[in-house]
C-alpha cells in the first residue's frame, strides 16, 4: 500500500500548493505532512538562504507541532485505520 501513500501525499501536496495561491496575498504561514520538496538539494543543507522562500514548505512535525497530541485534544483522529493514512495541514495567521 505504498503506492497509495505515495499517491495520496502527492494530492496533499497539490491541494497545499492551490491554497497557497488562494491565499499569497494573506499574511498566513501553512504547514503540512512531510518536509519541503522544491529543490532537489536544500539550501539549508549548504548553509545557504532557502531559493524560493515564497513557495517554501513548512513541516508540521518539522516545526515541533506534536501532531498526536493536537488531534487528540481536538477530538481528530490521527490514525486512520488499516491500510489508511491521515494528513494533516494548518493555516496560522
């Protein structure tokens, strides 16, 4: 069931790239599952400034969010059963 996973990260990532157009001119930071993939090395890795701040990934886990126990307290559910996966994304303003 790889594939599927793979799959459905692939729809998340597309659906985070049309917000963040929707709402470029919004001053808001999105987060989601995974860490940033626009370059195939990241600056960051080499000491530089990121090359596409604008369009830059941020990680909800990558950035300290304990995803397990936010869902939790919001009555979410983190894991979606077998052979499923859930995806988490947040809007801050």
């Amino acid at each position: 069931y790889y594939e599927k996973m793979e799959e459905s990260g692939a729809q998340v990532a597309e659906l985070l790239d049309q917000l963040r157009q929707k709402l470029e001119d919004e001053p808001v930071m999105i987060a989601g599952p995974g860490g940033c993939n626009l370059c195939k090395e990241c600056a960051a890795k080499l000491s530089e400034p990121c090359r596409f701040p604008e369009q830059k990934r941020y990680s909800l886990e990558g950035s300290g969010m304990d995803i397990v126990s936010m869902s939790r307290k919001l009555g979410m559910t983190y894991n979606a059963g077998d052979k499923k996966v859930g995806f988490f994304m947040m809007v801050l303003y």
